[in-house]
C-alpha cells in the first residue's frame, strides 16, 4: 500500500509510505498502482522507492465493513411532521397518473 498525494501549488505527485491521516488530495493506492502510476503532462512526480506490501484484511477492516453493511440495512426513521401529509410508498422512478376526464 502507498500514499499518493497531488501538491497542487508545486505542480508535483509524490508517491511513499501509507499515510496515516487522511489529508486533502491525498489517495491510498494498492501496490501495483503505486509502481505504475504516471503524473499528468506537466507534472513532476516523486517516488519514494520502497517495497510496497499489499496487506491483508485486519480484524478491524472486517469489523468496519460489517458495521457499515448493518447500518446501510437499517430502515430509515423519519420524524413524526403532524402538519405534512404522508405521501403514498414509492417504488421505483416510474408511477401511473389517472387523467380526469
């Protein structure tokens, strides 16, 4: 794993160590995106040479996605509005209109 990280003011990439914060115009990349990625015409681009491990998934990682799976299945709990008037569930983008005649 490796940090790419964008300096916008030096028009330079720098690619290195994985960072550990999360800074603007940075991206973590896998190891093989870390060895082949190029900068944009233009743009200088600094490796910082190194052995980039791709790491396997921690009990943490696993334990991040499971929540997150949890909270995504979750039914979403609307506020009580006395005043609004609840509106039929839809399904889907499409509904059928009945024309008055």
């Amino acid at each position: 794993m490796a940090t790419l990280t964008y300096v916008y003011a030096d028009s330079c990439v720098v690619v290195g160590a994985l960072s550990h914060h999360a800074e603007p115009h940075s991206y973590d990349l896998c190891a093989h995106h870390a060895e082949v990625f190029t900068a944009p015409r233009g743009w200088d681009i600094v490796h910082l040479h190194q052995e980039y491990a791709t790491l396997p998934p921690s009990p943490d990682d696993i334990d991040a996605l499971a929540r997150a799976v949890r909270e995504a299945g979750r039914p979403q709990v609307e506020e009580d509005h006395p005043t609004a008037t609840p509106e039929p569930p839809r399904r889907g983008h499409l509904r059928v209109v009945s024309r008055e005649a």
